[in-house]
C-alpha cells in the first residue's frame, strides 16, 4: 500500500468520525476542513472573503465552529448538476 493510499484511507476515516459526532459538537479549523473535504488553507481562504462557515472566537487565537455550521456551509455551496 502506498503512502498516500495510507493517507487517503485515514482522512477517511477521520470524516466519518468526525461526521459521527453531534450537530453541537465544537470543531477546530482544520478538522471542519476534513468535514468539507476541503484543504485548509481552501478554508480560511474562504474565511479571509467571508465565504466561510460561521465561526466562534474563544480566545485570542482560539476559532472554532460546529459540525452543524459546517454541514451547513457545504449544502449552501452545493451546485446541482442537471441530469
């Protein structure tokens, strides 16, 4: 098995773990980029022009936002395809 046929399984497994936890559950930046299957640096790009899911400042460099508003921000992002 290849590295990053190693580090797609475990991505993978990270989403489904994290997409497990509740609607409330409290998400750190990169972990709600593994929720959107997005990078990081795609999500505080967006973050940076006010595209981003809503987010929660908890201290000076503490920013957090829920699974909800991240499931949230994917859906209003999604485009249907016609058929």
């Amino acid at each position: 098995m290849s590295v990053s046929e190693t580090a797609r399984k475990r991505a993978a497994r990270d989403q489904a773990a994290l997409l497990a936890l509740p609607p409330d559950a409290v998400l750190t930046l990169p972990e709600a980029a593994r929720v959107a299957a997005v990078s990081a640096r795609h999500l505080a790009q967006e973050r940076a022009l006010g595209r981003g899911p809503k987010c929660y400042r908890l201290g000076e460099k503490a920013i957090r936002t829920t699974l909800a508003d991240v499931l949230a921000w994917v859906k209003a992002r999604a485009e249907v395809s016609p058929a």
